[in-house]
C-alpha cells in the first residue's frame, strides 16, 4: 500500500461557551478552528485524523511535510513519523505547530493501518484495558454542576482566571462530595508561585480531584514550588508537545497528572510513549480536549482504552451544535462515560460537504477576547496584582 495523496480540510468553529469564544461587542468572531487530515492510499483505504495548536497555521504545515511521505507505506507509522521529525531539523526545534502537524498525520495513519487490518486502533495499542472511558465536563456555576450530575456526570471542572475560589466553594457545596470537582487555573503568565501556592492552600478544604495548570508550562521551577506546598495532586501539559515537552514534568515528577492534548502532542504514537513514561512514576492520563473537534476525541478514547494509567477525559459535553454534524457519528455520553469505539481504525469519518459551509476566518484568541495590555481588559492579565484581597477571599469571608 502506498499514500496517494494528503488533504486537509480547515474550518471555523463554533463556540462551547458564550465567554470563550464568541463574537465580542465589536463583532470580533470566534477564534475555534478545527483541522482535520485525510490520507489517502493506492488500494484505496483512507484515515483521517486532527491538528491542533494553531489550526489556521498547522495547515501550512501539514501540506509542507505532504512531500515527505507521498509514496510510502503508511503501514510504517513510526518510520514516517521519525522522517517527518527530521525533515523539520532545519527549522529548529519541533514545537507546537511542527507536533500539531504530525499529529493530524500520525492519527491517519493509524486509523488507515485499523482499516486494512479489520480492527480497531486500541487492539494495535496492546488491547483493551476498559470499554468505557470516563469523562467530565464544565461548570462555570452551580447550576450548571447540579445540572451535569444530574445526567450522570460524575466530575465537573471550574475554575479560570476570576474568582475560582468563590465558584469551587459554590459547585461544591451544590454537588456535595459524590462528584469530583478540579479547577483549572490556565496557567497565566501573571500567577506567581507564590500566588498558586496561596490559592492551592486555599482550595485544599474541597478535596479536589486535581488543580491544573497553577502556573504558566514554561515556569517548570515554579511549578516545582506549588508540588511541594500544595496538599492537591497537580495536573497540568495541555500546552506541551511531543514525549520532550513533558520529561522534565515527569522526570521530576512535578505533576499527579499529565494532560496531553490529543491534537497536537505529537500523534497516538507518541501519546502512547507518554503514557509509559508516566506510568512508570505512578502519573495518571486525563487528555486535554477543551477547544478540539471529534476526531482527536475519537484518538483519545483508543488511547486511553489501552493504558493502565488512565484518569479520565475532558469533554464539552454541550458544545457547538455542528460538533455532531461534522463527523459520521458522535459517541454518546452514558452515566459519565463514553464507550470505546469498536469499528475498525478510528471509527469515525468526517463529512466534508458540512466542514466547506463553515470556512476558516480568524485563529487567535484575541480577537474575541480583548485582553491585550493597555485595553480595559488588561486587568485580567495582571489579576492578581489589582483587587488581591478579593481575588482570594471566600465568597463566605473566610481567609
């Protein structure tokens, strides 16, 4: 078998929340896009897969690297994945756009060797470890958390950059302790240390599940302090790439929780060497998948079906109506889980009339955000610096 061709298909998407990603007062549009690849072969056997990282670039990237592998057998996926790498030596280090790139491809070529061998990705992985895959979703409020447990969510995630005190303290309180709850901090580049470890200390009476990106992924030494003086198991990665992105984090064992994004770490191949690398200094795998499409769901769910070391998996569990219509079918959440695809390859296919009705505009956050500095939205940029008292306080006074 030999690839024909690689085509990529980049569209804008809609929003999981007003907040995040809609259009502003100025008609700012949403910043989502997703990008899916399909490989195509000589015996005609296609696979698709997804970037993420910087979609409306990665594209660019993608056709880049079509030369490299036209003509090989796409049997041979980490061959063509180490040639992909080293065709990119030139340009410096591989980072997010470089691993976002091979991911979409590597995800292809895995659901096309599925297909002609007549199973599914996750019996290539090892076997089956579980058939269902544990999800959780997102609460801004309590409503939204009572709402979510109600239809079967066992685990809820709040958080951001204003009040994530006031909202745990909320959610938790309305939940009870029957559901897990984390809080995702994002990582900014204006939380300090000294700020995470105070807000940790604050968090820790709620018994969380994990507190994710306390501060920004390049501050590898601040995140070593909040480990060391958080009693709150520490996850974080979303941001990182490729089984180098992450080493130091496991290595050091600087987090509980690695939360690689399924779009853009490098591909199912090197998800797979991540997992074994943190299995080996007892970390679990929650993926990360807040502004994804459904394909690189569909990789996670074969991935963690076939690793010990599986926590759970994020999923915006009300999002964009077109998130289901993109894609030939969308696995159905049942009493907080997903089920584990069972057809061969990945078990999905996109529909590429309803992408071509949703072309691609604009790509970066902020343009729907507004957070830039000397605007009025640079306060949450430098949050902690203005209000602090407030920014810390529980909503019932306590310190």
């Amino acid at each position: 078998m030999k690839i024909t061709d690689i085509r990529t298909f980049l569209m804008q998407a809609g929003k999981p929340s007003d907040r995040a990603w809609a259009s502003d007062a100025k008609g700012h549009q949403g910043s989502r896009n997703w990008l899916f690849v399909k490989i195509y072969t000589d015996q005609g056997i296609t696979g698709v897969g997804e970037c993420s990282g910087w979609p409306r670039v990665i594209e660019t990237a993608v056709l880049d690297l079509r030369s490299v592998l036209l003509g090989e057998d796409p049997a041979d996926i980490e061959r063509l994945w180490q040639k992909m790498l080293t065709a990119q030596m030139g340009h410096g280090m591989t980072g997010i756009v470089g691993a976002g790139a091979m991911t979409g491809i590597d995800m292809a070529l895995w659901d096309i060797k599925g297909k002609a061998l007549n199973t599914p990705v996750w019996n290539l992985l090892g076997g089956q470890v579980r058939d269902r895959i544990r999800i959780y979703s997102h609460a801004s409020d309590a409503e939204t958390a009572l709402d979510l447990k109600r239809r079967g969510f066992t685990a809820v995630k709040t958080g951001g950059v204003a009040n994530p005190l006031q909202k745990v303290e909320a959610i938790r309180e309305a939940v009870g302790d029957e559901m897990d709850v984390m809080v995702d901090l994002h990582g900014p580049p204006w939380m300090t240390p000294k700020d995470a470890i105070v807000l940790g200390r604050a968090l820790e009476p709620f018994h969380l599940l994990f507190l994710e990106d306390p501060v920004a992924p390049e501050n590898i030494e601040g995140l070593a302090r909040v480990q060391d003086h958080v009693a709150i198991p520490i996850a974080a990665g979303e941001r990182s790439a490729t089984i180098w992105g992450w080493r130091a984090m496991i290595e050091r064992e600087l987090v509980d929780v690695i939360q690689p994004d399924t779009g853009r770490a490098g591909g199912i191949s090197q998800m797979k060497k991540l997992a074994g690398m943190a299995e080996a200094h007892h970390i679990m795998l929650a993926p990360h998948s807040g502004s994804l499409g459904p394909v690189a769901e569909f990789a996670a769910l074969h991935l963690l079906a076939a690793i010990p070391n599986c926590l759970m998996l994020e999923r915006i569990e009300d999002d964009w109506p077109g998130r289901y219509e993109v894609i030939s079918e969308s696995p159905k959440q049942k009493d907080g889980h997903l089920p584990v695809p069972t057809a061969p390859g990945l078990g999905v296919d996109i529909r590429e009339d309803v992408i071509a009705r949703h072309p691609s505009t604009v790509n970066v956050s902020i343009a729907g955000g507004g957070y830039e500095p000397g605007t009025e939205g640079e306060h949450v940029y430098v949050q902690t610096r203005l209000r602090r008292a407030a920014s810390f306080k529980r909503s019932k006074g306590k310190s």
